[in-house]
C-alpha cells in the first residue's frame, strides 16, 4: 500500500490501513452474505497481542469480554460514535 511506518505499532494506528483491514472484512461479510448489522462498521487494530498474561483472555485463551470493555472502553465509544 505504500504505507511507510517506523513500527508496528504506528502501522496498527494508520487510518489508511484501518480503512483497508475494515474494507477487506466488509467485502467478505458481503461475499458471506451476512445481513449488514453482522458486518462491522468501523475497526481497531490492536497492537499489542491478547496474551493470559496481560488479562486479556484467559488460559484457554477465551476472551475476558469485562477486560476487554475496560481497557478499550475510549476506542469502543470512539468506533460507535464514528459511524452514527
């Protein structure tokens, strides 16, 4: 894409890149035929992995959706207000 970036978490944060990762997941949710409130709107892109040992998921690696809420909380208020 010729996205030029000095790390992997500046690439994480492009907006031009955002909107790439986004496009590509709503083509496929159309491909897939989801109906469109199966299809997000809007993405963040995590730079850091989701590891038990940041409490992000647990051993087995299932998500701890009440950790997740709270430390995403600004970015998850940011995606829905984005797309209104």
């Amino acid at each position: 894409m010729g996205v030029e970036y000095g790390n992997y978490n500046e690439l994480c944060l492009d907006p031009l890149i955002r909107e790439a990762v986004l496009n590509d997941i709503q083509e496929q949710g159309k491909l897939l035929s989801l109906h469109k409130y199966d299809i997000p709107q809007a993405v963040t892109i995590c730079p850091e992995p989701w590891m038990p040992q940041s409490g992000m998921v647990t051993a087995a690696f299932k998500i701890k959706r009440s950790n997740l809420y709270k430390n995403y909380k600004g970015d998850i208020e940011e995606m829905y207000n984005s797309r209104r």
